[in-house]
C-alpha cells in the first residue's frame, strides 16, 4: 500500500504526458543527502518569458518575464511547506536551486519556459543515493589535507573548487593556473595540488587562515544541471607534540643558563676573597688594640 501511493504521482504523470514522451525529455539527475542542485533553464538574459517550476503537479517557483509575479515554496499557490527557505529562483535566467536535498526530495521537477511566440518544457528526474560526505573535516597547521570528490554519474563536463566564493581550481583548465585570483594566489601559492582525474583537492602545509568554506560545483555534460557541495575545513594549531619539545628546549636552555651563571659567581667570589700580598693579609687581620679602646670608651 505505501509503495502504491509513493509511485502513483507518477503513475498520474507518466498518464499526462505519455510514457513515450517523457522517456525521451527526462534528464536524470543522481544526488546525495546535503546536496544542492541547480536546474539549468538554459535561457541567457530574461526576454518576457514565464518560467513555471512543478514538483510533480505542484508549483513550486514561478517567475514572470515583467518580473511582477515572483514565487518560491509557500510564497506560490497550493504550495506545501517540503521546501520551505530551501528554494532560490535567478532573477534573469529562472535558474532553480533547490538546497540541502534530503530523501523526500526525489522524483520529478518540470520547468515550463511560456513565451508570446513559443513554449517549451523539460524533465528532471531527481534520485537520492546515500549521504553526502562533504560534511567537515579538521586538521592541523602545517599538515596537508585532501579534500576528496564522490564519483557522479554524468558529471565529467567540469568541476569547479571555490574557497569563501574565491575561484581556486577548475577541471577542465590549466594545471599551472589552478588559482586564477589574485588574492587566491598570496593565499595559497604553490600549496595546492587538483586531481585531473577525480578532481580532489589537496591543500599542502596549511594555515590556520585555510579554514572555511570549501564548495565544490560539479556541472552535467550537457550543462542542464550542476550539483554543489560544501565543506567545511578548520585547521588547529600546531601540533601538541612540537609544542611539547619546543618547551623541553627552552627547559633545557634555561637549566644550561643558570648552571653557567652559577659557575661565574662562584668562580669571581673565590677569585676576590685570595689576598694578593703580605700588606693585604695584614690589613685583613683584627687589630686588638682597636677593639680595646673601641671597648674602652663605651659608658
């Protein structure tokens, strides 16, 4: 019985738009928990089209070409709250991203492109595969650190690594400018190394200024859809062990230091308290005489 209602959405669907047809115009998209996914309209610049999103038969986002009417989740009509603050529609192409994809997200997203002289619909057939594991990863400074990709189906047209929004590294493109930003450069010159063939990301001897965002931006072959990925990465200070001897060093240095002073102080003490002649070992005698009349003259 459970199995009959999660299917009968597309029962209904396949029913609408014949089985034929939709084999034909659905784009499978492979996805992990804690993903986020783009859908590509594949329009340039915004030309007074209206660019509906379904999933399934609800609306979801909607956006009009005199930008007057604008929806996404709960703001559209009869929507439900499965997407609530989880929807994000681009103003000039109607791009549609959905984040943070969870197992309920799964099935069949429709974009409807309506214009004055044309119309035109694609399928995006959403399938939820395990978790993400581009979660958070620690390390400590001075270590080097991988940051591994999963292998995607369909996803061999580009990868694209961003730190904080910076563009570090991208597949295709050239090894030798694996950071295009300047300010990326002072950042991490000559400490990154990108996998040509998995696109892993590998930080060498980090700072703690390395920590953040890491996002990694896998688009489709065909470029109808792109899959984001997040990590984050905070790096520690050096490791407990250097500390350890460093202290050890200091210790030692200290101990040789006062040794060293103790040797000078008691070698100047016994070298001043040696008479140097016959008149200084007289002078350093106790005159009796003086005593006695020191003692005589008391009261």
């Amino acid at each position: 019985m459970k199995l009959f209602f999660n299917t009968f959405p597309v029962i209904l669907f396949f029913l609408d738009y014949g089985v034929s047809g939709v084999g034909s115009d659905v784009v499978p998209v492979s996805l992990k928990e804690g993903d986020s996914v783009i859908f590509d309209t594949g329009v340039k610049t915004k030309q007074q089209e209206d660019i509906k999103w379904y999933f399934y038969d609800t609306r979801i986002a909607q956006i009009s070409g005199d930008l007057i009417h604008i929806c996404t989740d709960v703001q559209c009509k009869d929507s439900d709250e499965r997407f609530r603050n989880r929807l994000k529609l681009e103003n000039q192409t109607g791009s549609l991203t959905v984040m943070n994809i969870t197992n309920t997200d799964s099935g069949l997203y429709e974009l409807k492109i309506i214009s004055s002289t044309s119309s035109s619909e694609k399928i995006f057939n959403v399938t939820i595969n395990g978790v993400s594991e581009m979660k958070t990863k620690s390390a400590k400074e001075r270590e080097s650190v991988t940051l591994e990709t999963e292998k995607t189906q369909t996803l061999n047209h580009g990868m694209t690594w961003y730190f904080n929004e910076t563009l570090i590294g991208k597949i295709p493109g050239d090894q030798s400018k694996i950071c295009a930003d300047v300010k990326c450069n002072e950042r991490f010159r000559d400490r990154l190394k990108l996998d040509l063939q998995t696109g892993s990301l590998t930080i060498m001897n980090i700072k703690t200024t390395d920590s953040g965002l890491y996002k990694l931006l896998m688009t489709s072959v065909d470029g109808s859809f792109s899959i984001l990925r997040v990590k984050t990465l905070s790096v520690t200070g050096i490791d407990s062990g250097l500390s350890l001897v460093a202290v050890g060093i200091c210790a030692a240095l200290l101990l040789v230091a006062a040794a060293v002073i103790g040797v000078v102080y008691c070698s100047r003490k016994k070298h001043t308290s040696v008479p140097q002649n016959d008149e200084d070992v007289n002078n350093s005698q106790s005159n009796p005489e003086d005593v006695s009349l020191s003692d005589a003259e008391l009261p």
